[in-house]
C-alpha cells in the first residue's frame, strides 16, 4: 500500500465518458500530496467518440480529465487585465489630480459622487493586481488581508454606482428634494454599506488562498471567496439589484420623454441628460453584466468582452470624467442649492 507504481510496461487504460464535451480535453494526473498540481507526464489522450474519452497511463495516481476551452487562451486575458488594470489606475490618478488641485473649489454634487466611485475602482484594481503575488507567499493573513480589500472595494464600486443611479434619479425624476447632510448621508452608506457583508465572510473564515486550474496544468493562486454558494448569493445578487435599479430609471426617463412638451432648448437638455445617464449605465453597469452571459455559445466571447470592458473601464469612465466637465455650455451640470447642513436637488 502507498508504493510508487510508475513506469509500467503496458499502460493502464481509463475511459471517461460525458454528456457534453466543451473543448479539447486532456488526461492529467495528480501525485495525491501537497497542492493540487495537475500533469499530463505520462498519460496520453484519445478521443473515441463524442461522449468517450481514452487516458492510457504508465502509472498510477490520481487521474483526471481537463477540458480546455477552444480558442481560450489564459495568458492573453492574463495580459489584458494588468495591462488594462495599469492603465486605469494611471487615468484615475490622473482624474484625482484635475478634481483636487483644479477643480475642488467648483465641484457638484455628481462629481464628488464620481470621485467617490473613482477611488474604490483605483482600490479595487490594485488590490487585484496585487492578490496573485500576495497569494504566492503562502501567507494566510497576508492573504485573508488582500482579499478582503479585493471583495469589499469591488462592493464599494457596486454601491457607489448604485449612489450615482440614485443621484440621478433624485435629480432628473423626483427633483426640488431637500436633504439634510446630504453629501455626508451618501458617504457614509457609500462606504458603510459593503462593511457588515466583508465582515461576516472573514469570521467565518471565508477568505482563502484559492487555485484556479488552467487545463494546461498550470496552476494559478488567488485570494478570494471559497464558498462559491457566497460569492453567487452575494456579489451576484448584490449587482443585480445595482443593475436592476439602473435600468429602472433609465426606462422612466425615457417614458418621460414620450410625453414631453417643451421648447426645442428644453428637448436638447432632456437628450443630453439621457446620454449622460445612459453613458454611465454602459461604462460602468454593462460592462459587468456581460459576466451574465458566460455560458454555452457566448462563453468566448463573453470572456473577452468583459476582460477588456472591466479593465480598461477606469479609463473609460475617465473620458467620461473629462467629456461631462468640459461641456462649454455647462448642461451636464447638477450644481445644488446646497449649504452645509441642507441641500435642494433641482434641474439647473
């Protein structure tokens, strides 16, 4: 018992059988010790038929058979999201830089919101850039740290997208509300709100070194959730509502549009406060809703739309930053009646 049986002379054949084979596949096998650390040393693969799947091997262990995703290549989306993670931090830095030194003096409501969102995605991009390194010095607290930050700045930018759609809705649907300690009641449910859920997930002790296997056998660490029940239940559900609420006032504007009677300055000040609505909507809340259809046909391809979306997005949402701040006749503007204790929200 537990002896190494390895180089035999007639192979052993294993067959594997499906009921629905998605890419190429390949026999691996695994030593039973340490990580989970696939090989495809010494087993070779034959593909019978649709549904059956031959491993012949020269020794014994733990098999295995990995199906690789056609035309998926791991390292490219790899590349793509550091590349494009860098890039976003870089124009969000550069976004902070404008707000602060040149524009803080002069700034709405809608732009200090903005600013809000801007920091946890510049968080929630270093923290991912930063998580398979942290994850590969096996230090668990290290570890647990980093992906807390990772799940609650991902959260953050759920919630303060969610403020944004709120903001708008307050401001282009109810209008003329006033609001005691606005500015601070949004900050504070802004950044609170993601809290009590990280909390609860790190003392159960939801937080782990978790290995994703690539079918090349290469494995590849990251700090994240370990129940996959709590990351569908929460992350999903939590941006479904975000998303939900968003596409919500969106339609009401657009039925609103279909009873106006206005002057022609008033219908172009109505289609410019749609596009700025709608440009977020896209920018930000349909790039990840892509992850939704990651499934059957559109798994590829979903893949790659929402690895370039979600990456570059903080370069995304910076062009959006510049073009809404730069409009000459100022109609993007959603400049309140505020002082420090009370605010109005109404259309300029």
């Amino acid at each position: 018992m537990r002896a190494n049986i390895s180089n035999l002379t007639d192979n052993i054949d294993m067959f594997f059988t499906h009921n629905d084979k998605v890419g190429k596949a390949s026999c691996v096998s695994w030593s039973g010790k340490g990580e989970l650390n696939w090989t495809t040393f010494g087993c070779e693969t034959e593909i019978i038929n649709n549904t059956t799947i031959k491993c012949s091997c020269s020794h014994l262990t733990c098999f295995a058979v990995l199906m690789s995703v056609p035309g998926f290549k791991v390292t490219v989306l790899t590349s793509t999201t550091h590349i494009g993670c860098g890039i976003s931090i870089f124009f969000l830095a550069v976004a902070f830089f404008k707000h602060f030194l040149l524009r803080k003096a002069k700034s709405n409501q809608a732009t200090k919101i903005l600013m809000n969102m801007f920091v946890a995605l510049c968080l929630l991009n270093a923290s991912f850039l930063s998580n398979e390194s942290i994850a590969n010095t096996q230090d668990n607290t290290a570890c647990v740290f980093i992906a807390l930050v990772l799940h609650y700045s991902m959260l953050a930018s759920f919630t303060w997208f969610f403020i944004q759609a709120l903001h708008m809705y307050l401001w282009l649907i109810r209008q003329n509300i006033t609001i005691t300690n606005y500015m601070r009641k949004i900050t504070v449910l802004g950044w609170a709100c993601p809290a009590p859920i990280v909390i609860a997930n790190v003392s159960v002790g939801g937080y782990k070194a978790v290995i994703l296997n690539a079918a090349s056998g290469k494995n590849t660490q990251m700090c994240w959730i370990t129940n996959p029940y709590i990351h569908y239940t929460v992350n999903i559900s939590y941006y479904a509502l975000v998303f939900i609420f968003t596409t919500g006032i969106i339609t009401t504007r657009i039925v609103q549009a279909r009873n106006i009677k206005a002057t022609e300055s008033k219908r172009k000040m109505f289609r410019k406060q749609l596009m700025m609505v709608l440009g977020l909507f896209l920018l930000f809340g349909l790039t990840w809703s892509v992850a939704f259809f990651s499934y059957g046909p559109m798994l590829i391809a979903s893949y790659y739309i929402f690895t370039v979306l979600n990456s570059f997005q903080g370069f995304f949402l910076f062009l959006y930053y510049y073009h809404i701040h730069n409009d000459v006749a100022g109609n993007f503007s959603d400049d309140p009646e505020s002082t420090d204790s009370t605010t109005t929200i109404a259309q300029s």
